[in-house]
C-alpha cells in the first residue's frame, strides 16, 4: 500500500515565495497585495491575485494567525426567521462575490427569533473568530453597535442606527421610499392608505412611517399602519388580516407594502374579495429581487439594489479592518419618483 508522503506534500503546496516567483515581485510585496492593503496598487493586487488562483494558493490559516493576530475572516449575522421572498440569498452571494480574490472569506452565523441578537456578535469577538462583521435589521438603539464600537471591532451594518456613534453603513432611503409611495397613490386618487411595515422596533420601519405619514399630511389624506402583523410575517398571516381588515369600513383604498411577500398576500386577499388590482386598490411595493411585475402588472413598484447593498457592505467593512475612517464606508440608495413603475 502507497504511503501518504505529508512532507512531500506540504512541498508542493504553493507559498508566498512561490507566488513571488511566479509574478517577479517581493514576497513582502505578495503578501501586502493578498491582504489587500492600501499602499499597493490595483494592478499589482490584480496580478498577485490571477497568479494565485493559478497556482492553487491557500493561505495557511493558524500560520496567519499566529503571525498577524488576523483570521482573515468576515463574518455576516443574519436572522434566521423563514420567509421566501427575503433578499438574504442575494445579499450573501453579492459580499461572498466581491470578497472574491481578497485574503478574505466568509462565514454566515444565523440567529433564531428566540435568540437574543446581541449572541452570535458576543460569540464572534469573545472566541477571535473574524477580523470583521456584517449585520442587518439595525435598530435606532442597537445594542450590537454599541458593542462593537466598546470592542473596537470593524463592522459595517446594513442599515442605520441612531445613536451618535459614525459606522459603516449600506441603507435604503425608506423614508424617502414612504414619501414616494403615498405621493404614486395619492396621485392615482387614493385617499386612505393603509400600511404594510416592517417591525417597528427596526430602524427602516420608522424611517419608512414617517415618510408615509409626512407625505400623507402634504397630500392632505390618511395614512394607516396594519396591525397585527408586519411586512416580515408569513404570507398567510398578512392574507387573513387583510382580509379582515377590508371586512370593515371605512374601506382604505390604496397600500403601500415594504415586502413582497406583504404586496403578493394583501393582493391575494383583496382579489378573493372579488376586487381588482390597479382598479378597486392600488398598491406600491418595493422589492429586491425583480418579481411582482410576474405576479400583477398593475403593481407600482421601487426596486431595492440588493447586489450594491452586499458589494458595498464588503467593501466598506474591509475598509474598517483597513482603519480607513468610517464616513468612507457609509452609503444611501435613494429612490425616486421614476422608480415607481408599472409592468404596463
């Protein structure tokens, strides 16, 4: 039987010092343009990393560790909370794409409903585990950013905070996304919106109402917030209170939905009650990935870049472990009125 020879292949296995050979630079030189550092220029990185895709270079995790204190690794929390129409997948592929070619690489660590979300971030930095995290569904008092920040931990969250401390951000103007929406149906004569919104303790659901009721009240019409549930519950949730709700009066006659699966079920509901899309109701939605058009062409709908989200999250908190300040890092995609487009 063939012997396993560990030393002949650690041999074989391809180095910096290889990499250095391969492109004629410095092993320094390799090794600063794999961690991507700031002082080495894009087409060297570039170089540096074609080379080492060719060769079949891993970095050898504990040497690296043991040598620098990093782990080379970019950790993104998410929640773990079912729902089909999430822009999760998109969001995850779009950051595991840019990082790409960098030193780093990412591992996902969900949270359950009934898990305290601060768990997984506590994990994280008390065992070394990444050199950087992303997270979503901020609040305007989050405690994780606090955490973080008390830790000096790089991070970047998708979504603000309010609690005067500057970090990396990615956001989807949703105030201006709540304005913009009441203002599409209030000029197709919708006077009593009703309100499909995220859980109100997150920081983009009250961006989002007050924007719906700012416009409301320049447009001089109501605005009302469902109760009961969220744009975040189950389909068939939001569908049987739906249902219910247009079994009282005074009827709203126009929704605007921050999900698609929020704008899918109250649709289905108010279809089952015999009424039609775009002419008994009107409904805005904003979604991530392009699909109520499919369903009703009727819908108005805002698109929400899910893909520059994720592409800026990673940049941004590669830039924090950089130390690069966190203004850099901070980016708002903003509606506008042209978004709201039918499929018509």
């Amino acid at each position: 039987m063939a012997q396993f020879d560990s030393a002949a292949a650690t041999q074989a296995r391809p180095t910096l010092k290889t990499i250095a050979q391969e492109t004629g630079l410095a092993v320094a030189t390799v090794s600063r343009a794999l961690s991507d550092a700031p002082d080495i220029g894009e087409a060297t990185k570039v170089r540096v990393r074609e080379a080492a895709i060719k060769l079949g270079y891993r970095p050898n995790r504990a040497g690296v560790r043991l040598r620098t204190g990093k782990t080379n690794v970019i950790a993104l929390v998410i929640s773990a909370e079912a729902d089909v129409m999430n822009n999760t997948a998109k969001l995850l592929y779009a950051i595991a794409d840019s990082l790409r070619g960098s030193s780093y690489h990412l591992v996902v660590m969900p949270y359950f409903p009934d898990q305290d979300p601060l768990d997984p971030i506590r994990y994280l930095v008390e065992t070394g585990s990444a050199d950087g995290i992303i997270f979503n569904q901020t609040k305007a008092d989050d405690p994780r950013v606090a955490y973080l920040a008390q830790h000096r931990i790089p991070f970047a969250t998708h979504g603000r905070s309010n609690m005067g401390l500057s970090h990396p951000y990615f956001d989807y103007d949703n105030q201006a996304f709540g304005i913009l929406a009441v203002k599409a149906l209030a000029a197709r004569g919708c006077r009593h919106i009703y309100g499909i919104v995220p859980p109100q303790d997150q920081m983009y659901a009250q961006h989002m109402i007050a924007g719906m009721f700012e416009a409301a009240a320049a447009c001089d019409i109501t605005v009302e917030l469902a109760s009961g549930f969220t744009s975040d519950s189950s389909g068939a949730h939001i569908e049987g209170d739906v249902a219910t709700r247009w079994g009282q009066n005074p009827r709203p006659d126009g929704i605007v939905s921050s999900s698609t699966t929020g704008a899918m079920s109250a649709v289905a509901a108010l279809e089952r009650w015999g009424l039609c899309t775009g002419v008994d109701f009107q409904i805005a939605s904003k979604e991530a990935i392009q699909f109520l058009h499919r369903f009703r062409r009727e819908i108005l709908v805002a698109s929400e870049d899910v893909d520059q989200a994720g592409r800026s999250l990673a940049r941004a908190v590669m830039d924090a472990i950089e130390g690069r300040p966190a203004e850099t890092g901070q980016r708002l995609q903003v509606p506008q009125l042209s978004d709201f487009k039918t499929g018509e």
